[in-house]
C-alpha cells in the first residue's frame, strides 16, 4: 500500500479540542505560508459536538496559519504512519490576529507581562490521565508492578515526546485506579502551551497504540479521584536570571512572583471558569482529593490552589533555578493556551496593582468556618461551572482582559456544554467527558 504524507494543521479551541485540517505534505511550503481556512462558528463547537448559539452563524472566513516551531513528526511504531501535526494561530484572512484565537490570548497576555514587568514565564506541566479500559489490581498506586506493566506504554510516550522536542521529566503509576502521570520539563513562554498541547495528543496517541484509551477528563467517577493538571511556573527576568527567588524572604518568594500569585487568587473565582472549564471539573476541586477547594496559596501543601514546591539546594543560586509555585485549580478540558492567558492576566494585574503576596497557609481549610476564612481573605472556590461562569462574567476586570466578544462567546459555548448534559446524573456526565478528553 502506498500512501501520501499528511500534515494535521490545528488550533486547541475554547472547548481544549485539538481541531484543524490536514494537508498534503508535498504542499507544505504553500499551506505553511497560506494556511488552511478556518471559520468564526468553530469555536462555538463545544466539546460534545454541539454548537452553541453563534454570533457568527455561518458567516466570515479565517486561517490558521501554523507556527513552524510547533511542527512535529513522531513515528510511534514501524507500522503506522507518523504523527505529523503542527499548532498555528487563528487569524483573519489578511493575516492579522482574530480575538478569539486562544494562542494569541495567550502571546497577548505575555506580552503585557514583559511591557510591566520585564519577566518571561518558565511552564512546566503535570498531566494526570487514566487508562480507561485497564482491569484494578489493589496495591497498585505507585507501585513497581504496575509501571512495569504499563513499560512499553511508558516508553512510547516518553520517546514521542524526546521525538517532538518535548523535554520530558517523570512517568509513574499515580495513586488512583487506572491512573498515571506525565510531567514535562519547564519550557518558555508560548512554548509551554504548545507542549502541554502535543502532549496530551501523543499520550492518546501511544495509548492507542498499546490498545488503550487514555482520558485526561477531570473525573472519571465522582466517588474515584481526579486528574488534575499541575502548572508549574517561575520567571526569567530581562537578563535570563530567575526572577522567583528571594534568599530575604521567609518562604523564599521574589516581590514579584508574590505579586503575581496574589493576583492570581484575587481573581481564581472568576478565571475559574476558564481553568475549571467542564461541568464535572468542580467534583474533582472539592476538599481532601489533593486538588484546591479555596483561594489559597499553600507551602508545601497540595490542597492548595497555589502551592511553594520545594527546594532540594542549599546554595542560593540553585535554589533560585529550582524555586517555582504550582498552580492545582486546572485540568485538561482546558485549552492551556486560555489556562496561562487567565494565570499570567491574573498575575499581571497583581504585580500593575502592586498587591501585596498573600500568607501562606499550612493546615486544613475545610476544618476552618466562614469567619475564620474570611479574616485569612479566603474564600471557597464557585462549586459549579454555572456559578463560575456568572463570576467570570460579573467581573469587569476579567472582561477587560479577554475582551468583551471573546467572553461573550465563550460564556455561550460554556451555557451550551452545561445545557446538553442537564438531564444526566454526575456518573454519567463524567462518563460523557471520559470519551470526549
Ligand atoms: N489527583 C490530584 C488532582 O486532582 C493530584 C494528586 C497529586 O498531588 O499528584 O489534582
Ligand atoms: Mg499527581
């Protein structure tokens, strides 16, 4: 059989999909100067194939023009055909950005953290996905046997990645049934959106080459465990130098990075809804899964929706590379383009307002009653997409961040995806999710 080359040009959408259009490679030269044509509309598909009510209809054309250094070509086994898929911009048809193009969001929001700051974001993320359709052994949770098990799945993926140019970090057995997790290393900028992006692409694809669905939904079963995304984040200043660390503080935090994570937890109830975006996303951020169920910032704690990650160096210039916070209030029905353009608007308003770092909590919030929270300035996170979005939308500041069309349309695409699961019980709608991410 022969076959001709085919390159898979895609945007990751509001709804996290990876959608696009493929060319043939013997027009690579064309298509990755021209694009291929894309259409307003499409971004109201939400991530069941539905399509909200559309401001666009079927009117107005774009492209998506592919950004070269995205462009990936992994061969996953002899017998199939290579990956070949390449990430691009949504633009008008003159080339200019479209407002909706969650990657340029995103490439607008770093931009104005360099104007304020000077600083460069350093990203890295951990997945957590299940294998849906493996038998459950007790004693499995990072355990030996079941990595050993699941080697050659392991091992596909990692080399997938060392093949996109992805730096890849650790592979294990996570705690939960069927559960697993892979970490890549920090990239800069755009680029760690990219990653995380192929990412999720190549762990489904090596998945299947093994014969298993691999799902990244939030919950696969509100009694079970999440699968959370962790975002890792530190800075570079002007010169390259971490921009995170300061040997002066008590918990080791830069002026500027507590600036920022205050910023972050100010807006968390509002951006959330861009974060946390399914509808089963808010089973999974409840107290006592390890995700985040409050506005906090944590040391060392991973009940935090921030959390201070630890620091094995003792000299002070090591410990200001490996300084880093994470941020545990996301996961993979997210497109991480929109996840970091929410973490770096959010913390870039906080370093403009010059807010102050936040106290770091070390003890369990959920012990704790309304009053006592609310004089430590905490406050539990919305409990549903629905109460999320009217945060999101009530929020001026926010709005002026994406711009009005942007929320406008997302706020329907999210109504929509609430909309088509009201009749299914939370076992069901995590059982619709499972398929879709
Ligand atoms: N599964 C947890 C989550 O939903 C995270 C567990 C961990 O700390 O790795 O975020
Ligand atoms: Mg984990």
């Amino acid at each position: 059989m022969t076959n001709s080359p085919l390159v898979f040009a895609a945007t990751c959408d509001l709804a996290g999909q990876v959608r696009g259009k493929a060319f043939p490679l013997s027009e690579h030269t064309k298509r990755m100067k021209n694009g291929i044509g894309w259409v307003p509309t499409n971004s109201l598909i939400t991530c069941f194939d539905t399509i909200a009510p559309s401001p666009f209809g079927s009117l107005g054309d774009l492209v998506i023009i592919p950004d070269a250094n995205t462009e990936i070509n992994v061969q996953l086994d002899q017998d199939s055909p290579s990956e070949r898929l390449v990430l691009g911009d949504i633009c008008e048809l003159d080339g200019s950005q479209w407002a909706l193009c969650p990657r340029t969001i995103l490439r607008n929001a770093l931009k104005r953290l360099k104007r304020l700051s000077g600083l460069k974001l350093n990203a890295a993320f951990e997945h957590e996905f299940q294998l849906t359709n493996l038998e459950v052994q007790p004693g499995e949770a990072f355990g030996y046997g079941a990595f050993a098990q699941h080697r050659a799945f392991g091992e596909s993926l990692v080399s997938a990645l060392e093949q996109a140019g992805i730096t890849p970090d650790t592979f294990l057995k996570e705690y939960g049934a069927r559960q697993f997790e892979i970490t890549n290393g920090p990239a800069l900028n755009l680029q760690s959106a990219d990653w995380a992006v192929l990412l999720r692409e190549l762990t489904k694809r090596s998945a299947l080459a093994h014969g298993n669905h691999a799902s990244f939904a939030p919950i696969a079963d509100p009694e079970g465990v999440g699968n959370g995304v962790h975002v890792h984040m530190s800075f570079l200043d002007e010169n390259d130098r971490p921009a995170t660390f300061d040997p002066a503080h008590e918990l080791g935090m830069s002026d500027v990075a507590g600036a920022f994570i205050s910023g972050i937890l100010k807006y968390l109830d509002g951006i959330l809804a861009i974060t946390a975006p399914s509808d089963i996303s808010y089973l999974r951020l409840t107290p006592h899964r390890w995700s985040a169920a409050y506005n906090n910032l944590g040391y060392h704690d991973r009940e935090a929706a921030v959390r201070i990650c630890p620091v094995t160096a003792s000299d002070n210039e090591k410990r200001a590379k490996q300084y880093n916070f994470e941020f545990r209030a996301t996961d993979a029905a997210a497109s991480p383009y929109l996840v970091l353009a929410a973490l770096v608007h959010a913390g870039a308003q906080g370093i403009e307002d010059a807010l102050p770092m936040p106290a770091a909590t070390q003890e369990d919030l959920s012990l704790l009653s309304e009053s006592a929270l609310h004089e430590k300035g905490i406050v539990r996170l919305p409990q549903s997409l629905n109460e999320a979005i009217k945060r999101f939308e009530q929020n001026e500041t926010i709005q002026s961040w994406f711009g009005q069309q942007f929320c406008d349309v997302y706020v329907a695409h999210k109504r929509a995806e609430i909309e088509h699961l009201c009749e299914l019980t939370d076992l069901e709608k995590c059982k619709q999710y499972s398929k879709v991410y």
